[in-house]
C-alpha cells in the first residue's frame, strides 16, 4: 500500500473535524456538552502530560487483561468441550442460549452486593461478557476441524489431553485467536461502561469527574483516548495474529 492510499482513509474525518473546528469558532457556541477539537486536543495533551490519564488507563487496562484471560480461558475450555461432543453441545444449548443474552452490566447489583467496589467486581463483570464470544467462535472453530486429523489421532491412540493440546488447539488456533480479538474489543467496553456506572477506577471515573466538573473538554478527551486504546489493542492483536500464523491469519478471518 503506498502512502497516498495509506492517507486517504483519513481525509474524511481530518476534514469533519475541521469543519466542526470552524462552526465551533465561528458561530461562537457555548455548550456543557460539546468543545472545538483544538480544545479536545490541549486537554488530552494536559492529562497525558500530568500523568492522569495515563492512571486511568492502567487501571481501565488492568481490569480488562484480568478480565479477557479469566473469561477467555472459560470460554476457551467449554468452547472446546462442547466443538468435541455433539451430546454435550445439545445437552448445554438452552442454558448457554439463556445466559448468553444477559447483558452484563446487568449483574452489577449482585457483583457489587458479592464483591463490593475495586478491581474483583470489574473484573467479574468484564469476564462474563468474554466467555461468549471466545465460546462461540472455539466452538465452530473445533467443530469445523477436518475429521481426518481426529481420525488420526484415534489410530495413534492418543488420551484426550493429547488429541487437545496436539491436533485440536493448533488445528482451530488461527479462529480461535479472531475470538480473543472480538472479546478483548468488549472487555474495553464493557470496563468503561461500569466505570461509568458505578465504579470509581479507570478511564470511565476519569470521563464522570470531567463531566461533574463541568469540562467538556477533557471529556471528550478521554473519549477519543478510549478510541486510540481499543484502535491500538486491536492493532497489536493483529499484527500478533498474522506473525504467528501468517497467511493461515489471514484465512481464519475469511472461514
């Protein structure tokens, strides 16, 4: 790709926020909820600079690595178990079918009520909404192995944990890895949303205070930094994704 097509793609958006820049100025708004970019922009370097921001990003960005590796590793095992055994997959699809829809910052008064404020809560809540799309992906990903390789493994005589670790994992592994992406994309979100709501860590304690606070600003700072994190999260798991599996990357993503 060369650099003009690598600009292009941001033509649109440096454009609209020129546009937006200039009504701002022009047309001398005053509002609680709404600031010029170049405004956005000095208060994001402000709280870069002062270090808050940066605290808050850990904090945000502790809660969903804890969160995505607990609930991710749930989903992964049951992902596996039910791609492996038909019975066992018809025997749990009403329950899983039944949980899965709840949202879940719904389960915020019963982790708060059980674990209280702080990191176990977020935590809890953040693991929850990474079980399933890691489960559901794992499972399709196994269920979809060619049947020869388990073939294979049965006239090898290998124990289960073998067939897993040997034929399965790297066999369904390059899919598997596109449902740690669309989790980890959740995990964000799901962290800042009850950071909002309820507790006071992190990225999205840091948006309530400026609102509170009356600046819209360094509101919408903390917003567009929450854009640059999910961007560059997303972009290191890519770029781990096709270093470790190269083409076989690209063809997981297709399937």
């Amino acid at each position: 790709m060369t650099m003009p097509d690598r600009i292009k793609p941001a033509l649109l958006p440096f454009a609209a926020l020129l546009v937006f820049e200039a009504w701002m100025r022009l047309a001398s708004v005053q509002s609680d909820s709404l600031a010029p970019p170049s405004a956005i922009a000095i208060a994001l370097l402000g709280a870069l600079t002062d270090g808050s921001m940066l605290a808050a990003t850990r904090d945000t960005l502790a809660s969903v690595f804890a969160g995505l590796a607990l609930g991710g590793t749930i989903g992964l095992v049951l992902g596996i178990a039910l791609g492996l055994s038909p019975i066992f997959n018809r025997l749990m699809e009403v329950t899983i079918e039944a949980i899965r829809p709840i949202p879940s910052v719904a389960l915020l008064p019963i982790a708060l009520i059980a674990l209280g404020f702080g990191y176990r809560m977020e935590i809890a809540i953040v693991a929850f909404a990474c079980v399933w799309p890691v489960l559901i992906v794992t499972r399709a990903a196994v269920g979809g192995i060619e049947p020869r390789l388990l073939e294979v493994a049965r006239a090898l005589r290998l124990t289960q944990l073998d067939r897993v670790t040997k034929i399965v994992i790297p066999a369904a592994l390059p899919r598997i890895i596109i449902g740690f992406r669309l989790a980890a994309g959740i995990a964000l979100i799901v962290a800042v949303t009850v950071e909002i709501a309820i507790n006071p860590l992190g990225l999205g304690a840091g948006i309530m205070i400026a609102q509170q606070a009356l600046r819209p600003d360094l509101m919408l700072a903390y917003l567009v930094w929450i854009g640059v994190t999910g961007f560059a999260l997303n972009t290191l798991l890519m770029a781990a994704q096709r270093s470790l599996f190269g083409r076989a990357a690209v063809i997981g993503e297709q399937a």
